[in-house]
C-alpha cells in the first residue's frame, strides 16, 4: 500500500484549499475586534488567501520551495515543490482546487489535486499521481491530526481545521518581541545556496491579539493553543501548543504583504516549526522570487485529473 501521507509530506504548504465556513466576501472590519470568534474567521481569510483568486509558488532561476526536515542529531532531508491554488474555480460546488508538483526529493514526480467543496459537509478530494506506476489515484481525506511524513505539521495545522474545531478566547493584545524562529546552521544545497534564509524580525514590536483556542474533542493531542494575531493584517506570527501544562511545540510564519488593498492580502515567506520532546525541526521556505498572484495561466484547465496524468515539467 502506497503511504499517502508520506507522499503529502509537504502539503500543508502545497495545499491551503479551506474547508468553507468562512466565506470569500468576509469584510475587513471597521475597528479593532472584541470577539475572538471574529479575529479567528479573519485569520482563516488570511492563511487561505481568500484575498487572491490565484496565488502560485514556481520556480524562478534556481530559486525553488524548498522544505527542510531536520531531526534531532541526524542529517536533514529536503524536498522542493511548485504550487498552484485556485480561489475562483468555474465548476458548480467548488470552493477551492490546489495543484502541487513536486520536483525533488523522496516525493520527485508526484502530484497533487485536492479539491475542496462549497458545502462545508462535504471532504475534500485528493487525487495522487503516483510516478512509480504512472497512475492517478484518489484517497480520502486525512485526519486532521496526521502528521505530513515526518515533518512538524500537521494536516490541521494548514489545511483542515476549521473555527469551530475550537473554542476561542480573547487573552487580550501584546507587542511581539525579537525575532521569529529559524532552522539554525542550514546545510547548504544547490536548492537552497540562494535563499536567505534569516530569521524574520520585522514583527518585534508588532501589536497582536492573543487568541487561546481549546479543542472541542478533549482527547486531542494539545489542550489549547495560542495565536499571535496581527491586529491590522490579522497574520499569525506565531502559534504556541500547550498539553499538560507545558509547551509541546512552535510554529512560526514570515509573511510578506503582496502590496493589495486588502490588508490582509499576504503571503507566506517561510514556516518554522519545532517540537520540543524530540527536537526535530521543519522549515518551509518560499523565496520571494517565485510567488505570484492572481495570475493568467496559459493552461486553461490547469486545475484538472489531466494536468496530473500529463505532469508537465513547466506551467506556465
């Protein structure tokens, strides 16, 4: 049996589709938010990129996505991918497409559909071109706990849960000190011998709400967790997951603002996560170079079954 999770190791940057329980039109509020439930739907707006009808990671020159897994002690693995995700699709009762092709790594030669619905009931599609056989398949949806291959998120983390797996609660604002986190002492590759690959520090003295969200299911793997919300752009910073009483692991976000009205109209730089009981370490960095959004794609059903059986070394 083909291990799908494995082969989705780095979905959650390849696959942002969102199930539908915050719509498309949600307007950016007025004033600052006392409810906590409202400051979560616009951070959901912000991390599906509900602002663009488009929005791609290709690859430009040597630059490429390049994602970083790093165990504790142990050499780390890196795989690179092109994404497209799809905010306006033309077909009846779809919410959202992503298309992720991977270029390097142990997933070389996969790609990926996934297909989120309008109606919030309804699972998202996954549809795998399996290089190994050279066939289309499609699997179910994975559980929103289920760890991509290895790597320090999980499917809930990015793509699959929604406002109403929590409840939420209004901790008050901050003013975000230092830096965010970065993977330390980067082995250099011929992926990554171009990338800047520092700590972000613009956030320092950011205002942000502080969001303290408690699963609904008690028997999750984490009691709460904590967003940092930009007050203005409602990006989050940073998110902190607690069980027990302590800390289990940090996942922390560069976002770059791609210059839209729409404040909230950002995308992401790179992911930092780590969890704490092993030590390992994921990074998820996207150069600058190699996003665009709402682009014109010369290929008209780009979004399609066909797109993955033909897996094109270029889209342009």
């Amino acid at each position: 049996m083909i291990k799908v999770l494995s082969m989705a190791v780095a979905v959650g940057l390849a696959s942002s589709v969102a199930t539908a329980t915050v719509t498309k039109d949600l307007a950016y509020p007025s004033g600052a938010l006392t409810s906590a439930d409202d400051i979560i739907a616009q951070n959901y707006f912000v991390n599906h990129f509900y602002s663009f009808d488009n929005m791609g990671i290709g690859k430009s020159g040597g630059d490429i996505t390049s994602m970083i897994l790093r165990p504790k002690g142990a050499s780390p693995l890196t795989l690179t991918l092109e994404r497209m995700l799809n905010n306006k699709p033309t077909a009846d009762g779809v919410n959202a497409q992503d298309l992720a092709i991977f270029r390097s790594g142990k997933l070389k030669g996969t790609g990926m559909l996934i297909t989120d619905f309008v109606d919030a009931g309804k699972s998202q599609t996954y549809e795998i071109f399996i290089p190994s056989i050279r066939k289309v398949r499609r699997f179910a949806e994975p559980a929103r706990d289920d760890a991509w291959g290895g790597s320090d998120f999980t499917f809930g983390d990015v793509t699959l849960r929604k406002p109403g797996h929590e409840t939420h609660s209004l901790k008050g604002t901050d003013t975000l000190k230092g830096c965010l986190g970065m993977m330390a002492d980067v082995k250099r590759n011929k992926y990554t011998q171009n990338a800047k690959l520092e700590a972000a520090c613009y956030p320092d003295g950011k205002t942000v709400y502080m969001v303290e969200s408690t699963p609904k299911d008690s028997a999750w793997w984490y009691d709460k967790r904590v967003s940092y919300i930009d007050t203005t752009t409602f990006v989050d910073y940073r998110t902190e997951y607690s069980k027990g009483g302590s800390k289990v692991k940090v996942i922390d976000r560069n976002w770059v603002s791609a210059g839209l009205a729409d404040a909230r109209a950002n995308y992401w730089g790179y992911w930092y996560g780590t969890t704490f009981a092993t030590g390992h370490e994921t990074l998820a960095f996207i150069p600058a170079s190699v996003t665009k959004v709402n682009h014109t794609y010369a290929k008209k059903d780009l979004w399609s079954t066909s797109t993955l059986r033909k897996m094109p070394k270029n889209i342009k």
